[in-house]
C-alpha cells in the first residue's frame, strides 16, 4: 500500500461514507446472512454459508484498506494554476503515434477511473505529465513500451 493517498475532499467525504456504509449496514446485513446459513445444519456442504463468509472476509478487507486510505490520505486543494500540471489538472494532449487528442484528468490513486479518462498520479501517463508545462512533450514509460505526449492544454 502506498505512504500517501491524494484525495480531493469529496473523494474523503465519499471514502468516509463508504466505510460508514461498509462497517454499519453491509457489515450487519452480512451477519444476518451468516446466522440463517448456520440455522439450516451441516456447514460442510452449505454453498450458501460459505458465500457469505466468503463475502465478509471481502468486507472487512476493503474496510481495512479504506480505513488505512483515510488515515494516510493528504486532501489536495483546489487551484486555479494552469501554468503546469498537478493533481486535480485536466490536461488535453496528443499522441502523434495513435494520431488522436485525449483529455485525462490527473487525480491521486483513490479517484483514478481510467475507463473515464481519470487516470492516477502513479500511473506512467500520470507521472509523467506532473509538473510539466503546456507545450511539453513528454515520454511515458508503460509496460508495453514508451510512447509521447504532446501537452496541448491545462486546465
């Protein structure tokens, strides 16, 4: 797990109701589940006692995994500096081998969502584009080989 989790506040409101959510209602409604498998005998071959515990054990990791992400999160502030990228950046740039313009939001580990373009400061695209200026042109180093980017704009 990493030292430092970036978080803007509304991701700290979100991770703090979701654990909230996961400790109270999930918690319980997992235990319930747990109690009527036990009352229907044999939990040797009962498939539906070993789901739900399957499912707390789930449970009780991610609460262990959010609760370690709050506890070492550093909440960034919004900033109207467009002059270089930073977390919280939405950043357009090209990529002249796939011919196309991309905008990636730039966000710490807990808000990444790459489906949506949202990629984390840790990740290689990420990481390379902090702290550089418009009109860059940066190398990223992905696993399946390094490519450019060219930083067309920072908002």
């Amino acid at each position: 797990m990493a030292d430092t989790y970036y978080m803007t506040s509304e991701e700290m409101k979100k991770a703090q109701e979701r654990l909230e959510y996961l400790t109270t209602v999930k918690r319980a409604e997992i235990i319930e589940r747990i109690q009527e498998a036990r009352s229907h005998g044999d939990l040797s071959e009962n498939a539906e006692y070993d789901a739900a515990r399957n499912e707390q054990a789930a449970n009780e990791g991610e609460i262990v995994e959010l609760g370690y992400q709050i506890k070492n999160a550093q909440i960034i502030e919004e900033s109207d500096d467009n002059s270089v990228v930073h977390i919280g950046s939405k950043v357009t740039v090209y990529d002249d081998e796939l011919e196309e313009e991309t905008t990636y939001t730039i966000m710490g580990t807990t808000g990444a969502d790459p489906i949506h373009n949202v990629i984390s400061n840790e990740s290689p695209a990420g990481a390379a584009l902090l702290g550089k200026k418009k009109g860059a042109v940066v190398t990223v180093k992905a696993p399946d080989g390094a490519y450019t980017l060219k930083i067309l704009k920072i908002d």
